[in-house]
C-alpha cells in the first residue's frame, strides 16, 4: 500500500506538470471506488486550472479554486502523467485531461482508493479533520508524542501507526523508525521515557525522509507518477526480513503479528527482556 514517502514522491513529481494547467477533459470509466466517483466530477473540473495540488497524510489534494478533489491510491492505486493518446487500460479508471495534451490517470486494480470533491477546505473534510500533524513537520515532536503516550498500553508500534497519533507512517517505516531507536514494537507506549520519544521522533523523520529521497519503497507494485518504482527497499534493516540476519547484529529477525500487522524487529537490537515483555507471536 502507498505510504507517505510513495504519496510524497507521486505529489512533487506531478506538481508542476498540473499546476497551471488547464483541465480540457475528464472520462470516468469506471465509477465504482471506495466511494462512487462524484458524478459531476467532469462538469466541475472542466475548463478550470489547477491552482495547487498537495500532499495531507495519505491524501492527495488537487484544488481548482472553488472546489477541491481529494484522491486516495488506496492499496494498490497509482496516479501517473501520460500522452492523452495513450489508450486507458482495463485497471484505469478515471482520466483527468490537460490542455497541452497531457493527462492525469488514476489506476487501482482493487479499487480501495477514492476520489471525492468538496467545496468546504479540505482539513474540514470528514476524511481529514480528524488527522494528526504530520510526522515532518515541527508539531510533531518529543512533547507531543511523550503526551500521546501517556497512560496508554497500546504497542507503541500501533500507536504511531495511528493517524491521529502522527499521520503516514504505516507499516514499513513504523518497522524501520522501531529498529534504528532501538524499541522492541510491543513496547506498552505508555512506558515510553522522554528521551525515548525523542529519539524515536528523530528516527521517525530521519526515516521518512530518506524513504521520500529514495522515491519510495516498491515492495509489489507502487510507481510514481512517471511510472518508475521507488528504491528505498535496498536499504531496509527489518522489514520483510523475517529468519535473516540482522545486518547490525547477525542474530536473526524475528517476525510477531501486532494488531493485525506483520512486525519486524532483531530481538539484540530492540531487546525485550529488560523490558519484562512476554514474547509470543500474536500481540495487539
């Protein structure tokens, strides 16, 4: 599933081919998403020009002045430039054609993804409102995180995975950001010391911005909005590395489920014991 790096790398690539530019045609050619695309949709972004087009958490957010459409890539989407002459394939689902015959074509083969509009700024958008900071920004910060965690007995893992925690960090740098802390992932977050969330907020960033320089991480199939794949799984250390030796260490990576979720983790480098955590296999 696109994270925030993969979002990120999809929004600075197709920034300044969209901006400025004139909306000439819109063919919905299938509908049926996450949410049923908008049927106004082509009379509302027709002869406008997109004024901005961002990034928030996992959105992506393409505003023609009065009104603005929210696009989510959902688990296997993709949003890429082509020639407008290039004939939509089964998996393409809308088409978003520019005057200088470009087009903006959103792809998602299992169809989670959505695109809605709205009138009403996008932070007030039910999807967004409830959104926390996002990780690289200074509101996202030891206080802040240190605060969160009070009181809670959720896995810390699950914790900044929570988008109103600190928004886009999913699974794979949730993983990384644990290792290089040193953090077993079933930490209770509620035992978290200060000076632990600050260097796991330092980690967190640090690993977010290296994946976003890679252009992302394609485990299957993400691509940018070139088509081009993101490389930033050549530098992972744990994720997806179950029964390997730990490149830091050499002991082997260990794999538990929390909350639903494969984690990663080296047992020496992220150590449990000193914590007094039952190790098992299935952990929330």
């Amino acid at each position: 599933m696109p994270e925030l790096p993969e979002v990120e790398t999809v929004c600075a690539g197709l920034h300044d081919l969209v901006v400025g530019n004139q909306i000439v045609a819109v063919h919905v050619y299938e509908s049926r998403l996450r949410y049923p695309v908008p049927s106004e949709l082509p009379h509302t972004l027709i002869e406008k020009t997109v004024v901005s087009f961002s990034r928030r958490a996992k959105y992506l957010l393409l505003s023609v002045g009065t009104e603005q459409v929210i696009l989510h890539l959902g688990m296997s989407g993709s949003l890429r430039w082509v020639s407008d002459d290039q004939p939509a394939e089964k998996h393409d689902h809308v088409d978003i054609v520019f005057a200088d015959h470009g087009c903006l074509r959103f792809r998602d083969p299992r169809r989670f993804g959505l695109i809605v509009l709205t009138k009403d700024p996008v932070e007030c958008h039910p999807l967004l409102v409830h959104l926390g900071p996002e990780p690289l920004s200074e509101a996202f910060n030891t206080q802040w995180l240190f605060d969160k965690t009070r009181g809670r007995r959720v896995a810390i893992k699950s914790l900044v995975m929570d988008n109103k925690i600190v928004v886009g960090v999913g699974n794979i740098y949730a993983n990384e950001s644990l290792f290089m802390s040193g953090l077993p992932p079933q930490l209770p977050a509620g035992e978290l010391k200060e000076k632990e969330c600050e260097i796991l907020v330092a980690n967190i960033k640090k690993t977010l911005k290296k994946a976003i320089q890679a252009g992302g991480t394609t485990l299957q199939d993400f691509v940018n909005g070139h088509g081009q794949p993101g490389y930033f799984q050549q530098q992972l250390y744990v994720y997806g590395r179950d029964q390997q030796p730990c490149i830091r260490c050499g002991t082997m990576i260990e794999c538990c489920r929390i909350g639903q979720r494969s984690t990663f983790y080296c047992p020496e480098c992220q150590p449990l014991k000193s914590r007094r955590i039952k190790r098992n296999r299935r952990l929330v």
